[in-house]
C-alpha cells in the first residue's frame, strides 16, 4: 500500500488535475464549445484514474487491517457514496467509452485533414517544378535551335575565310619567291660593289703613293730650278700646281654615293668589331698587366674605364682640330658640286694613318694622372697600358668618320643602373638600384645604345663613392710641356695632393664634351 501511494504522490496527479481545472477556468470563456468538451472529458479521465488508484488503496489497506478492521468506516462512509453513485454507474462506462471513441475519431480526422492538406502542398509544389521545368526545357530548345544556326554561318564563314586564306598564302608565296630572287639579285650586286670597291680601295692607295712620290719629285725639281726661296714660293703657288691639287682631290673622293655608304657600313661593322675586342681582349690584358702592381681588382677596373672614357674625349679633340686643319687645307682648291664638308669627311677617311695617336695617348695619361678617382702606388705608371690606350683612341677616332658618329654614354657613380645601357658583373648585387662603379662604357649611336657596358651595383653605392672620392689622392704633372708629342709619355707623377677641381689642363678640360656634344 505504501508503494502505491508513494507512486500516486510522486505522479503528482492531483496537482495536475488542480492546475487543469485553474487553466480550464481562466479559458472557458475564450474556448469554444468543442475545446470545452474537451478540457472537462480530459479532467474527468483523471479523476477516474485517480479513483481508481485510490480504490486499489483502499483495498490494500482495508488488508492490511485484517477481517474485520475498518469496517465500520466502510459502513459509514463509503457504502453510502457507492449507493449514490451505483445507479450511474452502468450508464458511465458507456459514456466514457463513446468520448474515447470521439476523440478517437477526431484525432483521426485531425490527422487525415493534415495528411490531405500536406498531400495537396506536395502536389502544388511538384506542379509548379513541373511548369518551370517545362519553361527551362523550351527556352533550351530554343538556345539550341539558335546554336545550331549559329554554327552553320559560323561554318560557312570559316570556309569562305579559309578559301580567302589558302588564296593569299598561295599570292603571298609567290611575292615571297620574287623578294628571294630580289634579294639573290641585290646580293649578288652588292658582292660585286664590295669587289668594286676593296679595287677601287687598293687603286686609291697606289694612286695616293704615287701622288706622293710625284709631289716629292716636284718638289726636288723645283727646288733645282729656282734656288732663291722666293722664286721657290712663287712656283709653289703657280697654276700647275693648282691643277695638280685638283686632280689629286679627285681622285682621293669617292666616285659614287653608294660605294660611300657601303664602305660606312662596312667601316662601322669593323669598328663594332674591334671595340668589342678591346672589351673581350685588350681589357683583359690591361688588367693582367695592372694586377702585378694593384691587388685590388677594383682599383684596376676603375683605372681601365676611366682610359677609355679619357681616350674618346681626347680622340675627338684631335678629330676635330685634324678636320679643322684638313678644311683650311682644301677650301682654296675645293671646286665641283660637292660639298666642302663631304670632301673634307672623305679626306681625313682617306687618311686616318696621319693621326699622331701618341699625342693623344700623352693626353689621356696627363688626364687619368689628375683624376680624383684613382689611387695607385707611385713607381708604376700609366705608360704600362699604353698599348691597350692607343687602340683605344685609334678606335674613337675613326668612330668620328662615321654618319652618324658614335660615342661612350655617360657614367657616373652612384648614378640609378640602367638596365637597357649596362649589364651587372658577376660580383655585382643584382638587388641593388645604384652603380657602384663602371667597368666598361655602353657604345652609342644619336642617344641610342648600339652596345651595352658592364658595371657593378652594390647597395650604398652613392655614399661609398662620395667617401672614396673624399679619400682618395691624385698625381700633379711634371713640368713637361702640354702640347709635346714625342714617342714616349714624357710624364711623372708624385703623391703630391690632388689639385681643384677645376684646375685647367688640357685632360679635364675635355672630360664632358663628348656628352655635351
């Protein structure tokens, strides 16, 4: 019994039927009459089963008292509320069963109503799927119809553009065997010019020999005939002799334009030549001969770009005063439709042996002894590259004859490294945007790079020059006189301070006209 009661109390079914009836009455007057059927069926099914519980109750504890305990209780007070209650009783279990069987039946029909409700909205879906499916599947077919149709013009343009094209590749062959034959022909002609004129090349030089042995027999001749020097001035002026000239300037100039320009051409390719053997040679030598004297490889490379930098600018001094010299020559004697200034070009590449290269090899070695950039011991001198310099300044100075001439570029360190002018050397730091210093010069034709330099870039490149310029020392020049051009360098130089920048000597005086001009 007392299980059975502990459970009744621990179901809390009376709290639960209480708190039904609390909700039941605050609603009553907001539910309608089937939600009010409801809720008083629901609270009568568990106060049945309350009872019933409380039944089972009565009966253990009517045990649990023996035959006879309690019995006047029973007599009492439970056979008088069964006596009441008996005749109800057989019409209640009908009752109770008819409203399970309604709520049965509406459950049942709650569920069908939902059941056919979701059965309708799956139907509308799938409907709606089904006509946009349909509207995707027709305006398929029609991008397909259009496809189709766009594939055929597309197929028949293809074919009229491949017929077009098999036409022209088969015209453009056939312009391409004319431009063949063109081009066998017109190599053919110009082998035959250059035959032309290497004779014509070799007939000038015998033609130049023998002026000059008859100038020299003239002279021997009339210096037979007149022995006054006056009369000797006279006939040197004589019209004889201005003949002679004239022939003598005839025969030197070129006889035909093209034979002009193809032997530029031809000069500018021998010329490109040997400067890129001056770089790929002549640099490494010089730098072989420098090494027994330097150990810093720095020091060598700055040495051997700044005498090349120094040989183009003195070679162009001396092209220029050589071409003055040559037009103060020829323009009393210059006639025909020819320019002057053709004759004179054609003169001075006539004769470019005439060029005291030694001079300027003097010039650049004065030059390089004043620069401020290079610091090396005194007992050696700059004479041991004089070789590497005179090929140096024999190349600048034919660069000068051609149209239009070419030039170094200008270089400066610390300067941003430009990539179309210079190449890095293998120890260069390839991060870096500063030259540190140059090894080679770029070559230059009207601003425009023919062939690239090297230079070595390394980071601080600008303050470490600025501090190697501040360090370092120059030579003073020994008292030789400035315009002398012996064979040997008549040059000295001491450990004395470097002078100002701008002192005034025939090197430094020169250093930047090449850039300017």
């Amino acid at each position: 019994m007392a299980d059975s009661l502990r459970r009744l109390v621990n179901n809390e079914s009376c709290r639960t039927l209480q708190d039904k009836l609390e909700n039941w009455y605050k609603d009553y007057y907001m539910n309608s009459c089937d939600q009010n059927l409801n809720c008083c069926c629901e609270i009568i099914e568990m106060n049945s089963r309350i009872q019933g519980q409380l039944f089972t109750i009565l009966s253990l504890t009517a045990q649990e008292g023996g035959h006879y305990a309690g019995v006047e209780t029973i007599k009492s007070r439970l056979l008088p509320w069964l006596g009441t209650c008996f005749s109800n009783s057989s019409i209640a279990k009908p009752i109770e069963n008819n409203i399970n069987l309604l709520q049965e039946s509406l459950e049942k029909d709650r569920q069908l109503r939902e059941l056919s409700a979701s059965r309708e909205r799956e139907i509308q879906q799938l409907d709606s799927e089904l006509n946009s499916t349909r509207v995707q599947l027709s305006m398929v077919q029609q991008d397909l119809t259009e496809t189709e149709m766009d594939l055929e013009d597309t197929k028949t343009r293809s074919a009229t553009a491949l017929l077009a094209a098999e036409d022209e590749i088969i015209h453009l062959r056939k312009q391409l065997k004319s431009l063949q034959a063109q081009e066998e022909s017109r190599q053919r002609s110009l082998d035959m010019l250059t035959d032309y004129e290497r004779q014509l090349r070799t007939l000038k030089d015998e033609i130049a020999v023998l002026s000059a042995e008859k100038s020299v027999l003239q002279s021997r001749l009339s210096r037979s005939r007149s022995p006054s020097p006056v009369s000797q001035h006279s006939r040197s002026c004589s019209p004889m002799q201005k003949e002679l000239q004239k022939e003598l300037h005839k025969e030197l100039v070129p006889s035909s334009p093209l034979v002009s320009r193809l032997s530029s051409v031809s000069r500018k390719a021998n010329l490109l030549a040997r400067f890129s053997d001056a770089y790929a040679q002549g640099r490494l030598e010089a730098q072989t001969l420098l090494k027994r004297f330097i150990d810093k490889m720095e020091t060598v490379q700055r040495i051997i770009y700044i005498a090349t930098v120094e040989s183009f600018h003195v070679a162009k001094m001396a092209f220029r005063h050589f071409k003055i010299r040559v037009r103060k020559t020829l323009s009393p004697t210059h006639i025909g439709s020819e320019e002057l200034e053709d004759a004179v070009m054609d003169y001075v590449i006539c004769h470019l042996d005439l060029y005291d290269v030694q001079c300027s090899v003097n010039d650049v070695i004065r030059a390089m002894n004043v620069n401020p950039k290079i610091s090396f011991p005194p007992e050696v001198d700059f004479i041991v590259i004089n070789s590497f310099i005179k090929e140096i300044c024999c190349i600048a100075f034919a660069m000068q004859t051609l149209d239009p001439p070419l030039d170094i570029a200008f270089g400066a360190d610390g300067e941003i490294f430009n990539d179309c002018k210079y190449r890095r050397s293998c120890d260069s730091d390839f991060t870096a945007p500063l030259v540190f210093y140059h090894v080679w010069p770029a070559l230059m034709e009207n601003e425009i790079v023919i062939m690239k330099g090297e230079a070595v870039t390394k980071r601080g490149a600008f303050w470490s020059s600025v501090r190697n310029v501040n360090r370092s020392r120059s030579r003073s020049l020994s008292p030789v006189h400035h315009h002398g051009c012996s064979g040997k360098s008549g040059v000295s130089r001491s450990r004395s301070p470097s002078p100002p920048r701008n002192i005034n000597t025939s090197g430094s005086s020169h250093k930047y006209l090449s850039h300017k001009g």
